[in-house]
C-alpha cells in the first residue's frame, strides 16, 4: 500500500474521483430501474380475461423482390359473425403473445365475436423484405394485412410500433383496408406533423396511460388530437403500457370504441 501511495496511485485526489464514480454508477443504475418500474411495471393489475396459450403460426411476406416471415397468434368468433377484424401490434419490450398471456385481450375479442390477429413485428423481424423507409413500413402493413385476408381492420398500435402503422394509416393508399385506429402512445417519426393526421377519415381512439411521462407520448398526442373522428381516453393509475397497467379498464373501453364500428 506504501509502495502505491509513494506512484500517486492512493492519494486523496484518485480516492475521491474513484468515490464519485462509484457514486455516479451506482445512481445510473438506480435510476434506470425506477424508470424500468415507474413506466413499465407500475400499478400492474391481473389479467383481464383468460390465457389461451395460442400457438403461433408464421406468415411469408414478399416484397421489394425479398421476402420475411412473421409469426403471429390468432383467434376467430365461435359465432361466425361478420365484424371488424382486429390486427394487434406490439410495443419494444413486448411481442405478439404480450395480448393473449399479458393481458387477456384476445380471449376477450374471441368472446366478443372478432377475428384477431396479433403479430410479432419488430425492425429485426421485419429487415429482410423492408429497408426500414416510411413507405416500405407502410406496405408491409398492408402486405400483411393482404396475405392474412383480414376485413375491414382495425389495429392496435402502442408504442414502437407507430413506427410500422402510422405510416401506413397516413399514406392515404390503403384506406379501403382500415375502418379504426388505437394508438396507444406510439412512436411517430419527426418527419409527421399536425396536418399528417388532419386528412384522416377513420375513426380513432387515441388511448394514453395517465403516468407516461414518455416524450414519445406528449408528442404523439399532440399529433393525434387532430384526427378529426377520434376520442381520447387517459387511462388512470397506469404508465406506457397502460393495457398492462389497468386490463380491466383497457377492454372496457376498446369493446365500447369496438361497438361503434
């Protein structure tokens, strides 16, 4: 230790900054876990509805002369009726099974009578048939939406996958395709701006948890107001993840926006 004092390696200069380090890391790490809570894991309710343990099946993709496979998790209507078909995308820390296992959500659209598919969709699924542009996310969309033979849609966008389904809603290509939109805080590219959304002619519930402080969620909310036939819903007591936060909340109102369709 003597022999480490006499290099300058312990003096009270380097003790004192390996103390701040130390400090400094250990506070990033508490932070990023409260943030980790805060927004994700905050004021988790139980499951809404049942757990069907869907299995997956895949579908294949072409476009730009490639192609991508994607899996996905389905269920349809015991009765047979004729009603929107609900296309459900996920957020980054989540994926397809999020809807049935998370949250119930699609043994409760089997139980309202829709066809639902949820899809695994993220940049790495999606990267062999698309170069990540705007326009090609929005013909993905549709491609899917295509090959899955889903009728008069309605998707269920939260978070990063804004970045796939508002293209797509905003192109004005495929608006034959799509009778509803639910954004839940999505991601929207800074190339958007109020009259993207003006033009619209769908309806929309624009859906946000009272908690997210997310600047993703002020930012789309202000975008997302200006769609002419649209509703919003602050859902209490929940954050980012707000169809995780409160389930029981979150069908009520998607049944009711469902209904009016």
């Amino acid at each position: 230790m003597e022999a480490w004092a006499e290099l300058g390696v312990f003096t009270p200069a380097t003790i004192q900054l390996a103390a701040i380090t130390l400090v400094s890391l250990l506070a990033c790490y508490f932070i990023f876990n409260i943030y980790n809570f805060f927004f994700y894991q905050s004021f988790r309710m139980a499951t809404d509805g049942v757990s069907l343990d869907l299995p997956e099946n895949t579908v294949h993709i072409s476009m730009n002369n490639s192609s991508c496979t994607l899996s996905y998790i389905e269920v349809s209507p015991t009765d047979g009726e004729s009603k929107p078909n609900i296309l459900l995308l996920h957020g980054q820390k989540f994926n397809a099974s999020t809807w049935d296992k998370d949250t119930g959500t699609m043994s409760k659209l089997q139980e309202w009578g829709y066809r639902a598919v949820a899809v695994n969709i993220r940049d790495e699924y999606t990267s062999q048939c698309t170069d990540g542009s705007e326009e090609n996310k929005a013909i993905l969309v549709h491609k899917l939406i295509e090959t899955l033979k889903l009728k008069k849609v309605v998707i269920v966008s939260p978070s990063m996958s804004g970045t796939f389904s508002v293209p797509y809603v905003t192109c004005g290509r495929y608006d034959d395709e799509i009778v509803g939109y639910i954004p839940v805080a999505p991601v929207i590219n800074s190339s958007y701006s109020e009259d993207n959304f003006k033009k619209l002619k769908l309806k929309a519930l624009i859906v946000q948890g009272e908690n997210d402080k997310l600047p993703v969620a002020s930012r789309s909310m202000k975008l997302l107001q200006n769609i002419p036939n649209s509703n919003v819903v602050i859902i209490a007591e929940a954050g980012h993840p707000c169809y995780l936060n409160q389930p029981i909340v979150w069908h009520q109102h998607l049944r009711d926006f469902l209904s009016t369709l």
